[in-house]
C-alpha cells in the first residue's frame, strides 16, 4: 500500500530524530540552518552555540580536513564552498568532537533544494571501521613478517649446510688424512689445501654475518655501508654498481639507515637476477629534508603489466618497509629498457653527523 505523504515526514521526522548518524542542514552560505541531536552530541558546546546561532562557516572551527587524493587532511577546495560539490557525495572527513577528540567520519555533502540552495551534510563514524581494518592489517602483516623470517631462516640454513658445513666437512677429511701421511711433501701440500678451505669457510661465515647485519651500517653510515657491499657484489658475482652520494657520514637513525640499505639491497639482487647487465647505478642524496634512493639499470626488466617475474615477495617486502618510515616507494619496468627503484624517505631537519 503506498505510503501517504503525511506518513513520510513523520518518518523522516523519526529517522531526523533518531538516526545515530550526525545530520546537518547548510544554506549555499555554509550557514547551519538545523541539526540532528545525533550532531548535537558530538559538536563542542561553543561550536554548537555558534552553528545553533547561524555564524557563517561555524562547522569549520570543528572540522580538522577531508581526505584528498593526495593528502590524508586538507581543507583546499572545501566541500563548503566547492565549484565541483559532486566530489563530495562521498568522502571523509575528520571532526575534533566533544570529549573524544578527532575522530573520522564518512560524510556526503549534497543538495536537497535547488531553489534554495539548501544542502545536507550527513556523518557516520568510522572509529569502529578503522579499528578492525588496523587489527586486520597488523594480523596480515604480522603473517608476512613471519613468512618472511621463515624464509631467511631457509635461505640461512641453506646457506649454513651447502656452503659452510661442506667446507668444514672437507677440511675434516684434510686433517683427518693428514694422520697417515708419511711423506713431508705431501703433508705440506694437504696443509696448504687445509690453509685453501678454511680460508673460504672464513669468507663464507664472514659474508654470511654481513649479509644478517653489516657492520658498517650501525658504525659508518649508509655511505661506508653500500661501498663495502657494492665491492662484495662486484667480487661475488661481477655487477659493476656505479654509486653516487652527497650524504657522506651523516646518520638518519638506525630503522631509516636500514630500510634504505634492504631496499638497496633486494633492489640491485633483482637486477642480478633479472636485468641482465653488467652495470647497476645507484644514486643516494638528501633535498629538503628527504633522503631519496635510486636504483636503476638498463636491462630486460622484470615487470610484465603489474606481475612482476619472479614470487613478487621482493617487491612488496621493499613496499612494505618502505611504509614503515613513511617513505614513498616506486618501481617502473619497461621490458627492453630496464627498471628504476626509487624510495623517497623523510628524515627531517637535522640528521646527524657519524
């Protein structure tokens, strides 16, 4: 049966009334023209005397920003005064409410009387959302982090047997052979192969604990910390790093220091694996107070459309420290023409000197 007009304002009477989401009426002045008791309760008491009052603009002493697509708050091209206001049928926006501080919301901003210009503005809290997609998110990452350990303790233990267990196995069969020589010439000749293997086994343990926490990085810095790597790489598997700096010895903190270092280094070990070149150049500089990291190189590339060759895991593993120092992180492949790494990471006004 259909529903009489005089049964449908009472209803939206109901629902103006009782609706736990904030209602606002604004003239095309931004003058509030009514609210809700939902809104009442979350306005500061001055706020709410000021927009029960019809000051111009009232809620804006209340409002902290919406989020823009490229600032998590800003009050440019303010939904109040917008030329586009169909950009805000859907958006959020932060309040600083009563007894609670700020707090977001998702709000919709639109006309409901043309002639009149009157328009609503409606918000619903977000706090509850936001709180389980943060639990969400923390439980995600919490089994990448693992997954991640899982496979370094892999990759070590692999490392560990294949390449220092082989050697030590083989220097015991040297000494243990060593036992039933008679000869003083061959005695010395089985030492020095002795002398061969352990000397890798040194190497071996040697780039191992580098490769789990180089010096130094917590000693000398980021600089000193990617010459010595750049020269292990280009001893171990014959990649020339053409490295360019202008931070010398100054020091960002130990998590800044280190997420550039892994980034670095997976980036450069993609070339390895994928780029195919002989050349690998890295830039590293501070410009208005951020640190910026380039890795480039001019080889096949490593990226199909979004799909990267590979498991993909270096890729989000350097994304996902990246988000730790609020840094912004940029691949760009082209197949033919090679792949560049950056990382943009602020580090503020006074870094230290090492």
């Amino acid at each position: 049966m259909p529903i009489k007009n005089d049964q449908l304002s009472a209803m939206m009477m109901n629902m103006y009334e009782n609706s736990t989401e904030a209602i606002f009426f604004f003239d095309k002045e931004g003058t509030a023209l009514a609210l809700n008791p939902a809104a009442e309760k979350i306005v500061d008491g001055e706020v709410l005397k000021q927009l029960i009052q019809g000051a111009e603009k009232a809620i804006c002493q209340a409002c902290r920003g919406y989020t823009s697509e490229k600032d998590l708050h800003t009050c440019l091209n303010c939904y109040l005064s917008s030329s586009q206001p169909e950009d805000f049928s859907s958006f959020q926006v932060y309040l600083e409410t009563k007894n609670i501080g700020v707090v977001p919301y998702a709000a919709t901003f639109h006309t409901i009387d043309s002639e009149n210009s009157i328009r609503v503005f409606m918000l619903r809290n977000l706090s509850k959302q936001f709180k389980t997609q943060e639990k969400l998110y923390q439980n995600t990452m919490m089994k990448d982090v693992i997954k991640a350990q899982e496979n370094e303790r892999i990759r070590i233990s692999r490392e560990l047997h294949d390449g220092v267990a082989q050697e030590l196995l083989s220097a015991l069969v040297d000494i243990r052979v060593i036992k039933y020589m008679t000869s003083e010439e061959e005695v010395l000749k089985k030492m020095k192969q002795t002398e061969a293997t352990m000397t890798r086994l040194l190497d071996d343990i040697r780039n191992l604990s580098v490769e789990l926490r180089p010096a130094a990085l917590d000693d000398l810095g980021l600089e000193a910390a990617f010459r010595s790597h750049f020269k292990r790489i280009q001893q171990s598997y014959g990649l020339n790093v053409e490295f360019t700096s202008n931070i010398s010895k100054k020091r960002y903190g130990s998590e800044i220091e280190t997420i550039i270092y892994r980034v670095c280094q997976e980036a450069i070990l993609n070339s390895i694996k994928y780029a195919q070149v002989d050349v690998v150049q890295v830039f590293l500089f501070e410009q208005e107070h951020t640190l910026h990291l380039i890795v480039q190189d001019e080889g096949i590339g490593f990226v199909y459309g979004d799909k990267p060759i590979g498991t993909g895991l270096g890729l989000f593993g350097m994304r996902e420290r990246s988000e730790i120092v609020f840094g912004d992180f940029e691949v760009s492949s082209v197949i033919g023409k090679g792949t560049k790494v950056l990382l943009n990471v602020p580090v503020g006004d006074f870094p230290k000197e090492g």
